[in-house]
C-alpha cells in the first residue's frame, strides 16, 4: 500500500482522484484502512466531503483513527454541527473509545466553534471516564474550549488538576485569561511561569503576553518582552513586532511605535496596518493618512483592515474627497464593499460626512443581513441627535427579520430616552424580555430610558434584579435618582457602595456631588470632597464644577471660589457654574465682574452663561443691567430661548415694570410658553395689577402645559380677585388634564442628617415637640426677647447663634 502513497500526492484534480480510488477498488486495495483512510482525506482536500463521507460510510468497519480523520475533515470546513453528529454517533452511541483520544481534541474545538458549554461539559465527562484526563493534549483542548465558552474557573480546575504542564497549555491558559479581560490575571500566570516553573516563552505565548500589557498599559512589563526578544533573536518575527507596536501606541507611548517600525528591515501589510491604526488610536489621523501615502510608495498592497484604518482616519478629519478616492480604490483593487467589515467603515465615514443618502446606498449595497452596518447608522444618529430617525432604522432593522444584537438595542434605547418616547422604549424592553436576552450593555440602557423619562421606579427594578453589578450599573442608577431630584436614595445608593468597598470612578462622586448639591447636604459634600482627596481620584474639569456648585447652593461661598481659583482650566460651564454661585447668594457685582473677566480671557459666553447672569441680575433687583445683558445676547451670536425671555419677563414684572413686561412678551417671536405667562402673573399679583389679567384673560384660557405651578398661580390669583367662578375653573382644568399640585418641602441638615418637612407631613417622629416649640416660640416672639443658640443649617444658608428681640420690629443676621 505504502506504494501508492506518492499516487495520492500526485492527484491534483478530482478526476484523476476518482480514477486512483476506482483503481484501487478493482484492485481491491480500497479494504485496505490505510487506503480508504487517505482517500478520504484526499477527497476532504479536494472540497469533496460527500465523497469523503461515502467512502467512511461503506467502509465495513472504520476504525477510530479512520473516524478522527473524518472528524478533522468536517473541522477544517468549519462544519461543526457535523462533528458533533459523528461523535455522539460513533463513540456516544456505538460505545467506541478504544485509542481515539485524538477525536477530542477536535470534537472539543467544534464544541467552542458552536458554543455549546453543555455539550462540552459532556465531552469532558467522557475524556475523564475514558481514562484521557491526563492526556496533555486534550487538557490543553479544554482548556481552550472552557476559555472560548468565558468559563475561566473552569479553565483553571482543569489546568490545576493537570499533572504535567508544558508551555502549551501554560500558552492556553494565559490566552483564555487575556481573551476573557482578565489581563492582569495572565500576567500573574506569566510571572508563575517563567519565576516559578521555570519555563521559557516561546513567540506564541509573547503575543498574548505584549496584548495583556497593552490592554492594562503596562509599559515597563511591555518593555521588557520586549528586550527578551530582543536578546532571543526573535526580533524578526512580524507577528511580534507588529504586536508590539500595537502595545506601545496603546501605552501612549506613540514614539517608540514609531522608532520599532522605522527599525523593521522588511515592513509587510500586516506591519503598515498596524502602524496607521497606532495613529488613529492616538487621534493622529493626519499622520494615519501620511503613512498610507508612503505605504503606497513602498509598492506594499493594502487589504480590508488597512483601508478601514484609513476610512477612519477621514472620517474623524471630515475629509470627503479623501474618503471618497479611498472608496474609488477599494472598487479598482475588486475589494468588497458589502464586507463584513468595509462596508460598516464606508457607512460610518460618509455618515461622519453627513451624507445619509449615501449611507442608505451602502446599507443597500452591503446587504440587509449585516448587522454590523445597520448598527454603525443606527448609532451615528443617536450620537448627532438624530432621535427619530435611529428608532425609524432601527424598526425597519427589526421589520426585514434581523435579530439586533446588544449594540443596536442599546442604540436604540439611549435614542428613544433622548428623545422621551417611553413607548418606543418599552416596545424595545418587552421584545429583549422574550429573547431572554439581558446583557449588562442593555440593562444599563434601559435603566438610563427610564430614568430619563421620569420613571425611576422601573429604572430601579431592573437594578435591583442584578445579581452581579458593575461600577456602570451603579452608576447609572445614582445617576437617575440623582437627575430626578430623588437625591436621598442616590446617596444611600452611594454609602452602600462604600460600605461594601465596591470600586468607585469619577462618575460615582460626581453623581453624588450633584445629589449633595440638590439637598445642600453641606457636611456629606465635605466629607465626598474628602474621600476624592485620600482616595486618589483624578479630580477633572466635571467635579471642580460639581464642587463649585455644591458648595455655593449650600452656601460656603468662600471654599466654592476656592475651588474655581484652584482649576487648571475652566470651561465655559465652570465660568457659567461661578457666576450662578453669586447669584444664588445675592452678589450681583461678583456676578458682573467675573462675566467681565471671562470675555477677557477669551472663552465665549453660552446660553447657560446669560439664564446664569439674568438669574443673577433677578434675584438682586438690578433691572437695568438685566435689560442690558439681555440685549447683548445677539451680540455673541446666541438667540434669546423661552427661558431668557421668562427671566426677564420676570425680572421686569417683580419690580414693577410690567407694562415692559407685557410689552415684552408681545414682541417675542418664538410661541410663549407657560413660564413666561407664569412670571407676568406673578408680577401682577405682587403689584395688583388685576387689570392687564382681564385683559390677557383669552390667552391665558388657551396656555395648555403640565405645569401645576401655572395653575395653581392663576387659580390664587383668581381667587384673591374674588373671581371665584375662574378659579374653580383653573382647578377643574388640573383635574380633567390629571394634574395635582406638587407638595413644596423644607430641608434642614442637623447633626449630619437631612430632615425634610412638606405641608401636612406628619411623618416625623419628633412632631409633637416640633408643634410645642413653635407653639412656644410664637407665644414668646409676641412680646419677649428669644435666644437661639442652635445652629441651624438650611438650604443654602445657614444661622449660628441668632438672637431675635421682638421679632415685630427688629430682625439681625438676615433672619
């Protein structure tokens, strides 16, 4: 037989294949397993595997070695469901198992290829009771099948209980802790490796090594593989190099990336594509585009990743006619636009363009079965504010039969928060419930929806069913109490991380900051600016403005202009922060005088920055400088909105100008809001000027708003006017719309502690001896003199050792 060995490697078409096996019939060789064996594999190499199954099949009796080469027939296709099928049929069901423990190491890698644990599990039941557990190939096959299924406790039982351990499957297992994010873990099993067993890397296992250094920027450790290739002779190795260029761009460290490429004698496609992603991972996409120009130069042919990288690159520098002659070359090199990964590029580069219809030809083009592309549009438009059309995509995605992944529907649920459909939303939230399909990515998107759209409740359900909570979950959670005004329950969220020493980032104490700030919990505020100092936290731009607000809506002035002296840089939000700060605290000419210093140093006023000093400019009565910042809005190129028009419309009607007021709105070219009417009304009440009410009365029947304070202003203004008719009216309306007016509440913080009192709240477990002291203190304020000598903190203020003499005629310390 050994004969007709050569014969077979001599077979290059299928035909003369088929003759040698008719050849071999005739001859009656084809009983011969050695045969039959390598004319089966000969067939699988041909891309016939249905002969290559006809010829195991009719097969009198095939043996386990026969079946392995089968198996890796059906393994090199990718044909896994048929692995599978062979082996539950011929060693599950025949009961086959005598020396075939080369079969698992193949039926194991068809098990990751499927992904189906349970069924590697099984496998793994097998190879024990088999006798195969201490077989190192096979060890190492589970090793990489528990690895690929992200069971890594799995992956190390199986790798402590084997009893020799040689570099492959010391390779294996650091693989499966760097491909799972456990990097630090595979470097720890690295140190073990080389300090403790003693056993030298080879090129394979460096790979790894020098991604777990770039996913953890571990630059000293990336380093030194890199100086033990260096030493080893393993410098010419391209895999290694274009690796470790990837690592040093990924450490920041973009100089050494380029000093190793310049180095490299021979600089292949793989080498050029990484050093043009390096750029664009560093946000220089200009050079990117450079060295795509010198690569062509170089006469080195690009492939798909490489013009992805360069996609990207004029993407991010909104360069069209580049983009446009990368997409002309990809069409002359035959390069597919419909691939799976070209075609996302090409949809994200012209929507980054703001060419949409262009985006639509190439979803078209690409195929209405790639998800990635449809995901790619779907987010651009929620990222540009593009609500509606992201959910629109997003359901012609779903009509068409594909099933989105976790990307999309967290795409299209942070849209549809974004743009306060709660329907769209819950429509997204029931379909995820019946897929089962309840990742953390879309959890903490459905949290962040109901949050958004008022519904913390069902925000906190979805929390609460969490077993397993990351710091992003947290987060998002202390966030939406935060943001709707539900701040106690943000910081009890807050103090339970901290009690159970989970991590906290920049995100959870700037929640909390603002949680403080909505209380003005003075001391909690404190003690977080505290716990960021100690604990190392990287203040940024975001939490000095926090701080800056906390501390001025809890009324220490002094420690908030501390901390927006101390900035390093001040945005036009921490300029904006700061002149509302003085606002808030009645110091108008503080206010004034930092506007004035922010235009000389050049930053540029906003919207915020005008409502800021308007607020400013309200609460101090100066009518004249409010009039005057308001007519210089346009000035900086920013167009009055509702608000600026209600906090001057405001300001002119609470001193007495409500003629100008009236005058105001009149002139006013954008619809008025509720507000605005709001602030008119309040001005006329405060200056009985129920007259201009009779005549705005039309207009202010046809205001239709979820504001209660709106109607409850007007109803008391009605009533005060003995209009009782109107006021009945207003109220009905509130009731037919399922309006209810919102309980107003005092808070005071004492000892440490928040206490808040709402009108007719009886809550509180001192209100007997609340109700006595106030009983008592009015009997004595009507004609005696009253020490206090508590401190008492409030929102925004606080009073410390007042003394009141006859209340009636004399009021000290702003009491």
């Amino acid at each position: 037989m050994t004969l007709y060995m050569p014969l077979f490697r001599s077979c290059s078409t299928l035909r003369s294949l088929t003759q040698l096996h008719a050849h071999l019939v005739i001859s009656g060789l084809h009983s011969d397993p050695l045969a039959s064996t390598k004319l089966l594999e000969s067939y699988a190499q041909m891309g016939s595997l249905h002969s290559s199954r006809l010829v195991f099949d009719t097969y009198p009796s095939p043996d386990s070695f026969m079946l392995g080469v089968l198996i890796k027939c059906y393994l090199w296709n990718h044909l896994f469901h048929q692995v599978i099928s062979l082996y539950n049929h011929h060693i599950i069901q025949m009961g086959s198992h005598q020396n075939c423990s080369f079969v698992y190491p193949s039926v194991l890698r068809a098990v990751s290829g499927v992904g189906d644990l349970v069924m590697g599990r099984k496998v793994h039941g097998r190879v024990v009771k088999s006798g195969f557990a201490d077989d190192p190939v096979i060890g190492t096959s589970l090793l990489g099948m528990y690895g690929e299924s992200w069971c890594l406790g799995d992956a190390k039982n199986v790798f402590d209980e084997m009893p020799q351990r040689d570099l492959f499957s010391w390779s294996s297992i650091i693989s499966c802790y760097v491909e799972n994010g456990s990097q630090r873990e595979g470097l720890e099993m690295f140190r073990s490796m080389v300090c403790e067993e003693g056993i030298k890397p080879d090129s394979v296992m460096l790979l790894s090594v020098v991604a777990a250094c770039a996913k953890v920027g571990s630059l000293r450790l990336g380093e030194s593989v890199h100086g033990y290739v260096i030493r080893n002779g393993m410098a010419g190795d391209a895999n290694l190099s274009n690796s470790l260029i990837i690592m040093y761009s990924q450490c920041g460290y973009l100089c050494m990336a380029e000093e190793l490429f310049g180095s490299l004698a021979e600089r292949s496609t793989a080498c050029w594509t990484s050093m043009i992603s390096s750029y664009n991972q560093n946000d220089c996409f200009q050079e990117a585009l450079d060295g795509f120009i010198r690569m062509q130069d170089s006469e080195v042919e690009p492939n798909a990743v490489t013009m992805i990288s360069v996609l990207y690159s004029c993407a991010r520098l909104g360069r069209l006619k580049e983009g446009k002659s990368v997409h002309c070359f990809i069409l002359r090199k035959s390069m597919d636009a419909g691939d799976l990964d070209l075609g996302p590029a090409l949809i994200d580069f012209y929507a980054a363009c703001w060419k949409g219809s262009s985006c639509q030809q190439l979803l078209d083009i690409s195929g209405s079965r790639n998800v990635v592309s449809w995901n790619t549009l779907v987010s651009f438009y929620d990222r540009e504010g593009l609500y509606v059309e992201a959910m629109d995509l997003f359901s012609r995605m779903f009509a068409k039969g594909l099933i989105p992944d976790s990307f999309s529907l967290a795409s299209s649920i942070s849209a549809s928060a974004s743009a306060g459909s709660i329907q769209f939303g819950q429509q997204i939230h029931s379909h995820v419930m019946k897929r089962g399909f309840m990742d953390e990515f879309v959890q903490n998107s459905l949290m962040d929806m109901y949050s958004k759209c008022g519904f913390v409740d069902l925000a906190y359900n979805i929390f609460d069913k969490i077993t397993q909570k990351s710091i992003v979950t947290w987060n998002c959670m202390i966030c939406g109490f935060s943001q709707n005004g539900i701040s106690l329950e943000a910081l009890k969220l807050f103090d339970e991380m901290h009690f159970n020493c989970q991590e906290m980032n920049e995100v959870t104490f700037l929640s909390a900051i603002q949680a403080c700030s909505n209380l003005g919990y003075f001391e909690k505020g404190k003690w977080i600016h505290h716990k960021i100092v100690v604990s190392g936290i990287q203040k940024d731009l975001y939490i000095d403005t926090a701080l800056v607000d906390m501390y001025a809506k809890c009324g220490d002035l002094e420690t908030a202009q501390g901390v927006f002296d101390s900035m390093p840089e001040k945005s036009v939000v921490s300029w904006s922060t700061m002149i509302a700060a003085y606002g808030i605290n009645g110091q108008i000419t503080a206010a004034t005088l930092l506007f004035a210093k922010m235009i000389e140093s050049g930053i540029k006023p906003n919207e915020v920055t005008f409502m800021n000093i308007l607020s400013a400019c309200r609460h101090a009565g100066s009518v004249e400088e409010g009039k005057l910042y308001f007519n210089s809005m346009r000035y900086y190129g920013i167009e009055p909105n509702a608000e600026h028009f209600a906090s001057i419309v405001d300001l002119l009607s609470r001193y007495g100008d409500i003629d100008a007021a009236y005058e105001m709105i009149k002139s006013m070219w954008i619809p008025v809001e509720a507000s605005i009417w709001g602030s008119l009304l309040n001005g006329c009440r405060i200056h009985g000027r129920m007259d201009l009410i009779k005549n705005i009365n039309q207009e202010l029947r046809e205001i239709s708003t979820d504001d209660t304070g709106y109607y409850t202003l007007l109803s008391n203004i009605y009533a005060e006017g003995g209009n009782w008719y109107e006021s009945r009216n207003v109220r009905s309306k509130m009731e037919r719309m399922g309006l209810t007016k919102v309980p107003g509440y005092s808070a005071i913080e004492i000892d440490r502690k928040i206490y808040k009192f709402g009108a007719g709240d009886s809550s509180e477990g001192q209100m007997k001896e609340i109700h006595m002291f106030l009983e008592n203190f009015q009997s004595l304020a009507q004609g005696q003199d009253v020490e206090c000598y508590n401190t008492v903190y409030g929102t925004g203020m606080f009073f410390e050792d007042c003394k009141v003499y006859n209340l009636q005629k004399e009021t000290r310390n702003g009491i």
